[in-house]
C-alpha cells in the first residue's frame, strides 16, 4: 500500500516544558493553548 504524500501547508510548533514537579508546567501548557484556542490556532483538550 503506497502512503500518501506528507503536506506541510500547516505551521506548527513543539513546546517542551522541564522542571521540577509542582512547579506549573500543565497549568503553563494549558494557559498557551488556551491562548492560542481563542486565536483559532488550536483546540482545547481536557487533561482528565
């Protein structure tokens, strides 16, 4: 089966969060999508 051709017609960006535990790294990761959701870059997901 032939795969299809890759499009790389969307901008996308990776985000990688260190530190220490308790520290906000979810709470930071949501507030940046949250951002970018009002935006209409992205989609907010539930952490649960």
């Amino acid at each position: 089966m032939a795969k299809e051709a890759f499009k790389r017609d969307k901008p996308h960006l990776n985000v990688g969060t260190i530190g220490h535990v308790d520290h906000g790294k979810t709470t930071l990761t949501a507030a940046i999508t949250s951002v970018l959701a009002k935006k209409g870059m992205a989609e907010v997901r539930a952490y649960e």
